[in-house]
C-alpha cells in the first residue's frame, strides 16, 4: 500500500490476501486492533499531544488530590494554602526564594526550596 506516490509502503498483514482484501479464511482474527496501525512519526503534532496529556494528567492529580486531603486530618504544622498571599520576592538565594505575604490577616515571610513546584 503506497501513501500518495511518497514512495512509503507498509508491509502486509497476516489477514490481507493479493490487493490488500482482507483474507477469509482466517478464523478468529476479528477486527484490526491500534496496535496493527502504522503512523508517520513526521505527521504527528508532539506539542499537542503534550498538551493534552499535561490536561489530562492535572486533572487526575487534581482529583486525587482532593480525595486524599479530605480523607485525612490537617497535621498541626500544615497550613491552609487557600489563606496564604505572596506578595513579592523579599530574597533569592541558592537554596530557595524568601517572599513577604499574609496568612490569614497576618504578615508572613515563606521560604520555597528551589526545585518544589509552586502550589
């Protein structure tokens, strides 16, 4: 099977007999699966395959996320994030970032470890 005169051409299945019909004497082979697929890695758009996937995944962990802390007490050292304001960047060093915020009507200073996510 030639792609348009590309000159590309993809080998033939168990099930394909002369001209690619499909052979009728196989019992049992059912339907094609993704898996008999063939794809041109060019024509695939990466990016937007990235982005859905990040959709994707945020969702889930966003959901997995709230299950989880409503299924387990507040520990006595965590913080209500909902609460919590940064304002602005008070100092930047080599193992993390100093921000002025409030936290619940309250003037705070928040230590991030470089690496960790922002929340």
């Amino acid at each position: 099977m030639d792609f348009e005169g590309e000159g590309i051409s993809t080998p033939k299945r168990e099930m394909e007999g002369e001209g690619g019909v499909m052979n009728s004497k196989m019992k049992g082979a059912g339907n094609q699966s993704s898996k008999d697929m063939i794809f041109r890695a060019d024509k695939i758009d990466l990016k937007s395959l990235d982005a859905q996937l990040e959709k994707h995944l945020s969702k889930v962990w966003s959901r997995s996320a709230t299950f989880n802390e409503s299924k387990r007490p507040r520990e006595e050292w965590e913080i209500d994030l909902a609460k919590l304001d940064l304002r602005y960047i008070v100092a930047h060093g080599a193992y993390g970032t100093v921000y002025r915020g409030t936290y619940d009507t309250q003037d705070v200073a928040v230590w991030r470890e470089i690496g960790f996510p922002r929340s």
